[in-house]
C-alpha cells in the first residue's frame, strides 16, 4: 500500500493553501451578478432576499445568474441588513443535559436552524443571572420552562422573541409561541396496552409537577384509572430527577418494601425504568412476569437493555425542528404555528407477558 511521506503530505498543503487563495481571489460577488443580470447590486440583493419590489420576471433572471456563478449571498451581511445577529439561543433544562432526550433535540434544532442560515447558542443556567444579557440572540427557544423559572424571568428581559417547548404553566406566562408533544395520546395507548396485558395494580414515578408534560402526564393517568375503578398509587420523587436511575431505583424500592400490591411501574424520568429493572431483581421479581415495566420517554439504552424496554418515542428531533421553525417564522415577520409533534407507543419485551400472574404473586414477593 503506497503510504505519503512527510515531504509529499507537505506538498499536497501548500498545493491545497495555494488553491484556497486562488478561489478566494476570484470569488463572485454581487457585482458579477448584477453585471450578468443587467441590474443593479441593489435589486440583487432585494431579489436574492425577498425584500423590495421586484418583478418575478427579474427575480428568476438574477437568480439564475446568481447560480450560474455560484453566488453565494454572505449570511452575516444578510442578517446586519435585517438588524440581526443571526443566532438563536437554546435554554434545556441544566440538570437533565446529559439525558438523551436533551442531546437529541438540541441535534434536531441545530440542522433546521443551519437551514434558516441561522447558529445555534446553547444557553446554560447561570449563577450570576445578569450576565444573561451578554447572549447575542435574536431569539429563544427555552425547552420544558419550570413553574416560575427565573432564567425565563431574565431572559425576557432581552426583548426578543421566546417560544418553549411544551407550555409554560407558570400563572401569567406568556411568550411569542409554543410547540408541544401529544404524549398524552401515546401515553393512554401505553395505559391500554398494560391493561390488555393484565396490568391492575398501576404505579407511576414522577417527578414534582413544575413541568406541564410531568402534570399532564399523571392527571392522564389518575383519570384513566379511574375511568377503570383502578386505585392509581403515585410515587413522586422530592425533586426533578438529575439521576434518574438511582433516583427511581431508590422510589421503587421503597414501594415495594412497603408490601404495595404492584404489578406495573412506569417511569416518568427519562432512563428511570433501568432503576425499576434493578430493584424488581433485587426482590426476586421477574420482567415482565410479575411486573410490567415502562418509561414515558425513549432512549437507545432502552432499546438494548434486558429485556428491552417498552417506552414512548418523543421524537425530541422533531420537536427541536419544530422549535426552530416556529421562531425563525417568529424573525422573519411570517409566523406560522408547526403542528405538535406526535408521541409513539414503541411496545417491548418488558410488558408483553404469555399468561397472566397468580393474583397474590405480588404481595409474596415485595414482602
């Protein structure tokens, strides 16, 4: 196998600098265009933006001049012409980063915003709430908002447009948009499923309700059991979960050590249900045998574990997409409200059973 030495890897760098000065020097400009369009560098411009008064005829002939030459418009030009920056700021909730679900939707709103020519600023919690105004964003996405979050507080103090991901139930909010999951939907199916399965003895482990995903979900699920005559028995965790499988091990393993008859525990917190798998083995209990096992959102640790996971997909890609749309509508004057993205029931091993449980099997086992 041929292998370059040091020498040629050289050579090929500096035919490779010399190559990138020679296009840098002979980049296209508006100029060129509007010379090969027979215009004005001014009706390039307002032809290539979509501001200004410009026959259609005149746009599609600056057009294709622009991309015959490979013009490219400059994005920070374009945004200081507008009185932007050209940059959107991302506020995730700061003791839930490292959850998947977090990572996954900042993904999805970084590729759509590159396709409003817009960068994305992720926003961290700050000690010091007043250095919120050094951002340079000419809008926010702030996702899961708390009840009387302050960042919210300080971030409105920039003056520019706020959307959130799932409502802000916070008394008096009010922000430019919002974009919202049907969990809710997806959750019911969930609850539907378990019941097919046998399920009767429901538990659920959530955090605080600060969130109106977390308080929407276990009202669903108080309302559900009741449709049925079920008792729901709620576990809630003292705080929004920052390890979420320790946390809900330690929750579950209390239930179970109180004798509770139990034959299903779904898990709010993103990745909890690991923590129920690790506290049913440590008392004998099988899954899905004797205990149905389930999380209200998603990750790929679910999908591999032992046995898989049953767990609802959020598709946070989508709902960061959304995000990003709904604020750049927002920005360019032209809102327009994204539909809410759809959960998805995603049934595994977890809560598939072949035959129902003794009644009592339960009650023998946790005590």
């Amino acid at each position: 196998m041929w292998s370059p030495t040091a020498k040629t890897i050289c050579q090929y760098v500096r035919l490779a600098s010399v190559d990138a000065r020679s296009a840098g020097s002979f980049r296209t400009t508006i100029h060129d265009v509007a010379k090969k369009a027979g215009v004005s560098p001014t009706t390039v411009s307002h032809a290539l933006s979509g501001h200004g008064r410009v026959s259609a005829a005149t746009r599609n002939r600056v057009s294709q001049a622009a991309s015959t030459l490979g013009y490219r418009a400059n994005p920070a030009a374009l945004h200081l012409r507008k009185g932007r920056v050209g940059a959107i700021g991302l506020s995730l909730p700061d003791s839930n980063l490292t959850l998947p679900y977090y990572l996954e939707l900042a993904l999805g709103a970084a590729k759509q915003a590159l396709s409003h020519r817009l960068a994305l600023t992720l926003i961290p919690a700050l000690d010091d709430p007043l250095r919120i105004a050094t951002f340079g964003v000419d809008g926010i996405m702030v996702v899961d908002p708390q009840v009387g979050d302050p960042l919210l507080v300080e971030l409105a103090r920039l003056e520019v447009p706020i959307v959130t991901g799932e409502r802000d139930v916070t008394p008096g909010a009010h922000w430019a948009g919002a974009v919202e999951t049907d969990h809710l939907a997806a959750f019911r199916a969930l609850l539907d499923h378990i019941y097919e399965q046998g399920g009767r003895n429901l538990a659920l482990v959530v955090p605080p309700p600060d969130e109106a995903w977390v308080a929407d979900t276990r009202s669903a699920f108080e309302g559900w059991c009741g449709d049925r005559s079920l008792s729901p028995q709620i576990r809630e965790l003292p705080f929004f979960v920052g390890r979420p499988i320790a946390d809900v091990e330690r929750a579950v393993d209390s239930l179970l050590a109180e004798g509770s008859v139990v034959d299903c525990i779904i898990s709010v917190p993103e990745e909890g249900a690991h923590g129920t798998v690790l506290a049913a083995h440590r008392r004998g209990l099988r899954v899905p045998e004797d205990l149905l096992v389930a999380s209200c959102v998603d990750s790929r640790s679910l999908q591999m574990s032992q046995p898989t996971i049953t767990a609802i997909d959020l598709q946070p890609r989508l709902l960061g997409a959304r995000l990003v749309d709904l604020l750049a509508g927002i920005l360019e004057g032209k809102p327009t409200q994204p539909p809410n993205v759809p959960g998805h029931l995603v049934v595994r091993a977890s809560t598939l059973r072949l035959t129902p449980p003794a009644a009592d099997h339960h009650r023998r086992k946790s005590t």
